[in-house]
C-alpha cells in the first residue's frame, strides 16, 4: 500500500531525513519511534504531501505521489500533532466542511458525516463548539476529519499527546478499531503505545532508521542474555544464593516475592536451577522467561548509535 524509497530532506546544509525506505502493507499499523528531533514528523509531512522531499520517491496504493498527488490525497486521511480545528463551528459543521473539502459529494455527505460522528463517539457533542470542548473530543473531532472521505490510508502524528489517562485510552481504542479496516501510520514516542497498538515499529534517530520490525521481533534480536522470574517454596535469600551457583548464572536478586535471574545467551540454566533447588527443599513454584520491552530496546538502540557518533550531520 504504501512504498518509500531513499526519501532525503534536506534544509541548507542540515539533514532531517536521510535515505529513508521502507513500506507498510494494507491493514498493517506502522509505528514510527523517535526521540524528539529524530525525524518522524518531516518523514509524515512528505508521505502527506506537505514537504517534498529533496530526493527519493513515494508511492501509495500504486501511485507516485509527485506525479498524481490529488489521487494519492484522496486516498490519504491526515491527523499531524495539533489537529486542524476552527474553533468557532460546531464539531458538526467542522466535520461536514471537512468532508465537502474531500469531495464528498452532497448526496452521500450527510450520511457520512452522521456515521462518522458515530464512529469518532462526537454525536453527543456534535452541536458543540469545538472551542469549548476538552481535548479528548477535539482529537477526536481531528480523527473525524481524517476519515470522513474514507481513505485507505491513515497518517497520524502523535495522536495521544496531551492527553488525560481516561483520553488515552478511549484514543486508542479508536485507532484499533480504525485500524482493521486501512493502513494506519503511528508517529510517537510513548513506547507502550506503539507495542500495545502497532504490528511493525520502525525506530528513528537523527534523520534515519536504526531497526525495523515487529516488536517481540525487536526484543529477540537485541536480547544478549537470558533473564528469568523464579518464585520458589521457602527461602527466597537462600535461593539466590543457589542460583549463584549455576554455571551460566550472571545475576540472582530477590526482587519483591519473586527471584531476577539473569544468564548468558548461550545457556540454558533451567535445569541445573531446577534440580539445586529441589536438593535444597526449595520447590520451583515459577519460572518464567521475560524479553526485553520495547523500551529496553529502545534506549538501547538510541544509546549505541549516540556513543557510536552516529546520525545525520
């Protein structure tokens, strides 16, 4: 659905994004994480059509977006990080304006409008002055413009920022369900966001890709020990002391009711610790492996390329 190819922008001498390729696939929800400054805001603008890049191409649903950009825009449903309210109409007239903007024809637009306030949660809200209303309903009055023409494609830009936990959660949900039905793009950096709603994660620095993948994917691929969660019958002190004792063991802490144990990569400590524990009458009640989370991921991705003295210049 959506193909980008070498994309490159440049201010002067300074570079936002370089060489940048990647695609997103139909009913898939991309997820872009960065830093701030990383570069996920310019890489929106130019698939949206807002920048052109200074070099590479885009190509959505087929279409090359510098040679036939109304067509991709029709396919295109656009939510940048300050949704693009008049305060002054109502969430009604916003939406329907809106929609005769995409060129939905004024036949069909007054149905549209309606399903689309459903869809949003607006209809209580839709006589409403956007001015006055909190902003959990402006972003959803900001979504509501993005997909009253029904695009194949939803570009968002930091959809959940700014609000309340309760906001957050009902914005989410929304994307979810948005997200069954087209290709969604995800722009944030609020990691658990882009691991509970994104199936691929591109991770941005300085203009460029650092890794791209699925999430546990991530976690694997970065994941140079082992790390267990052991709860056991008995001594929880006594325990740690044993697991010390495993060849390949690298750490045993107690951490709250429970045993962190950490191992080398190449080892598989589990049933050495089994059989030690057992010979000490300290039965194995749990264990269980835990990967990396994306954030641990995350930072350290981040964290090497800025030792390294990487990025764009």
């Amino acid at each position: 659905m959506i193909e980008v190819t070498g994309i490159s922008k440049s201010y002067g001498s300074k570079t936002g994004v370089k060489a940048l390729t990647f695609s997103v696939g139909s009913g898939e929800i991309l997820g872009l994480l960065g830093p701030n400054g990383a570069g996920k805001s310019t890489t929106l603008r130019m698939l949206t059509g807002y920048l052109t890049p200074s070099s590479g191409t885009i190509r959505i649903d087929g279409i090359d977006l510098w040679e036939n950009p109304a067509a991709v825009r029709a396919r295109l449903g656009y939510l940048p990080d300050r949704p693009p309210l008049y305060r002054e109409m109502t969430v009604q007239a916003y939406v329907d304006f809106a929609a005769a903007l995409r060129g939905v024809s004024a036949a069909v637009r007054r149905q549209r409008v309606g399903e689309v306030l459903e869809a949003t949660g607006l209809k209580e809200v839709a006589g409403r002055l956007l001015g006055n209303l909190s902003r959990g309903f402006q972003q959803r009055a900001g979504l509501a413009q993005a997909i009253v023409h029904d695009p194949a494609v939803l570009v968002l830009d930091e959809p959940t920022t700014g609000l309340d936990p309760i906001q957050v959660s009902e914005i989410r949900a929304l994307i979810q369900r948005l997200g069954r039905e087209r290709t969604v793009i995800l722009s944030s950096h609020i990691l658990p966001e882009v691991q509970l709603l994104c199936q691929r994660v591109l991770v941005m620095d300085r203009g460029r890709v650092l890794a791209e993948d699925r999430p546990d994917r991530l976690s694997q691929r970065f994941q140079d020990s082992r790390r267990y969660r052991v709860q056991v019958f008995g001594d929880l002190e006594q325990a740690a002391v044993i697991a010390r004792g495993v060849p390949g063991v690298t750490r045993a802490e107690v951490a709250g009711a429970r045993l962190e144990i950490d191992s080398a990569s190449d080892m598989d400590i589990r049933p050495d610790l089994f059989y030690r524990l057992a010979g000490a009458r300290l039965p194995l009640l749990e264990l269980t492996p835990v990967a990396l989370s994306l954030e641990d991921v995350f930072l350290r991705l981040i964290t090497d390329e800025h030792a390294a003295g990487g990025g764009v210049a």
